[in-house]
C-alpha cells in the first residue's frame, strides 16, 4: 500500500531524480504524492525545466566535444570543400 509523504520528502525524490533512478516504490509515493498535492507539481515543473537545461547544456557540450576531438583540421577542410562541391552541383534528390 501506498504510504503517505510530506511536501518535503516530495521535493527531496523529486531533487533525487535528477541525480539517479527513483525505485518503483520511491516513485510511487512521489507521484501519488502528487496526486493530492497543489504545491508539488508546480515544484515539480521547476525541476523538469531545471532538468532539461541541465541536459541541453550537457548534449550541447558533448557534441561541441566530439567535434573537437574527432575532427582534425585536415578532415574539417575536405568536409568543407565537399559540401561546397555538393552546393555546386545539382541536387541529387
Ligand atoms: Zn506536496
């Protein structure tokens, strides 16, 4: 059965999630939690917004990452040089 948790308890699982995975349980009390909550899922919102910012900030910086690590000047300028060739030609489409 699902046990009842304060406001409190809500915000810390829900400040957890974003670290690491809740346990089926954990996450239960957390959404039944807001169920009958009218302050939590506004305070949840807050951490999915912080969460997806937190993750374009992280995807943003493997993929600038990547590219410097993978791509050397040399391969950098024949992708250059091929793309403005393709741009020359007809679309092959
Ligand atoms: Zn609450």
């Amino acid at each position: 059965m699902l046990i009842m948790i304060s406001c409190r308890q809500a915000s810390e699982l829900m400040s957890q999630q974003l670290d690491r995975k809740l346990s089926l349980g954990e996450k239960l009390r957390m959404h039944a939690h807001l169920l009958i909550c009218k302050s939590c899922p506004r305070t949840l919102q807050q951490f999915e917004i912080l969460r997806e910012a937190g993750k374009h900030y992280a995807e943003h910086r493997e993929a600038t990452q990547e590219k410097e690590l993978t791509l050397s000047d040399a391969s950098r300028q024949r992708i250059l040089s091929k793309l403005q060739d393709r741009q020359s030609e007809k679309p092959e489409e």
